[in-house]
C-alpha cells in the first residue's frame, strides 16, 4: 500500500509506477492487455499515465471493466465514452475492446466474453467504490468464485447514489438500474493489479478493505489475496491520524 497526501500525488505516482511495470511487460511480450476502471477516482491516474513517454501503446489491447444498460451510444455517461475522452484518444492503444451496454445483455457477455478469453490479462488498473465494490460487483451480487466472466447485474442503491456523488448524474431517478461487469474472478486473474483510492468518501470502504473479513459483504477485501495488487490511497481515503502514525 502507497498513501499519498492527496489525489494527484496518488494519481501522478500511480501512473509513473504502471507505466514502468508496462514498459516492463512489453519487454518481455509482444503484446500487453490491460483492463481499466472508468470512473472520477481515476482521473490523476489516468492523466499521468497518459503523458508517460516510453509505452508502445499500438502493441497494447484495452478493455473496461464494466458499462451501463440500456444508455444510447454516445450518451456522456457511458463509461466507455468516459475512457476513450480520458485516455484512449489521446493514446490510441492498438485494440480497445468496449462493452456495448445497448446490446442484448446475453449477447455481450458472451461476446466479451470471448475477446477476454483469448489471452490472458496482464493488468487491472481499477478502483473501489464506496460500497466495496470492485467494478460492479456490489455486495449482493459478487460472487468470489464466479463461473461467469462478465455477467448483467442489478445496481445497489448504494453503488447508484454514488454516480450522483462523483457528479456523473444529476439525481438517483436517472442513474441506470442495470449494468454488465467483468466478475470477480475475471478482475483476479491479472497478472498485476494497481488499484487507486482516492477521497473522503472512500476512507470507510479503505477501511473495511483492510480490516474486515474477506467476504462478499465487502467484495473489496479480495484484494488482499492477490499476489500483486498495490493498493494507491490518500490522506482523505486513508484517514489523517494513521497518515501520521505512517510518516512517524
């Protein structure tokens, strides 16, 4: 774990530490795939990470992690629209696989679910809502042995009042209902995960990430047992007085 005093130190110092662990996978391979969280916790990260000189973007393949149902192509909240404003089109990866969340659900995720399949995940860049979840995996529907790679799922309340929050829709009424995500497993499987957890409003969901049981009450603290997972937290999500028992 990596606690910053604030978001863009977090998301600067993320992004210089991913970039490096890419240049080093591409070293190594010819190609790299890489899955990304779309969401305003990403924002610094995938700022810096954008700018990083040095990363054969045309020899890596991206996907997101997740997407809404039922939101028309183009519409701004779409989280693939929230990606490819945020860094695809400043990059230009190779390939960038995106969910169409306006599809037949069951279609999609078989269809996803493929293009997933076909090589194994290198890196998850992604982040933890304030329910716990991680990608859209609330509490009632994640699931740490899924047979699934990416599935259609009901939102929680919790995790919809948090698009509000974040400012990404204007109130609870008009934030979809339904959604696709990759699962649990499929997140697991990267090689390596950088997770960025900035704000106030994560402290309590970095909280029970570190300190609670590794149950599906908090989909979080699966973390934990991955090999290679760092996690990237703030003054504001990490709590001011432990910041300064950690700087002691």
């Amino acid at each position: 774990m990596n606690v910053y005093r604030g978001r863009r130190e977090l998301g600067a110092a993320a992004g210089r530490q991913a970039a490096q662990a890419v240049r080093k996978r591409l070293a190594e391979q010819e190609r790299v795939r890489i899955v990304f969280a779309a969401a305003p916790s990403q924002n610094e990260f995938l700022e810096q990470l954008s700018r990083e000189e040095g990363l054969d973007w045309e020899r890596i393949t991206a996907f997101h992690m997740d997407e809404y149902i039922g939101l028309p192509q183009g519409s701004p909240q779409r989280f693939a629209e929230f990606l490819k404003s945020s860094i695809f089109d400043k990059v230009n990866p190779g390939v960038v696989h995106l969910i169409d969340g306006s599809l037949d659900a069951e279609m999609e995720c078989h269809r996803y679910a493929e293009l997933l399949q076909e090589a194994p995940i290198d890196f998850v860049f992604l982040g933890i809502g304030e329910n716990g979840h991680i990608a859209f995996n609330d509490p009632p529907v994640a699931d740490f042995a899924d047979l699934a790679i990416i599935k259609p799922i009901v939102l929680e309340d919790a995790c919809r009042q948090q698009q509000v929050n974040d400012g990404c829709f204007p109130e609870l009424q008009s934030v979809p209902t339904h959604a696709l995500t990759l699962t649990i497993p499929a997140l697991m499987s990267a090689s390596e995960l950088f997770c960025m957890v900035p704000g106030l409003t994560k402290r309590e969901a970095v909280h029970r990430t570190l300190n609670m049981p590794i149950t599906t009450a908090n989909p979080s603290t699966i973390l934990r047992t991955h090999p290679s997972c760092t996690l990237y937290v703030d003054q504001d999500s990490f709590g001011e007085s432990l910041l300064s028992v950690l700087s002691k």
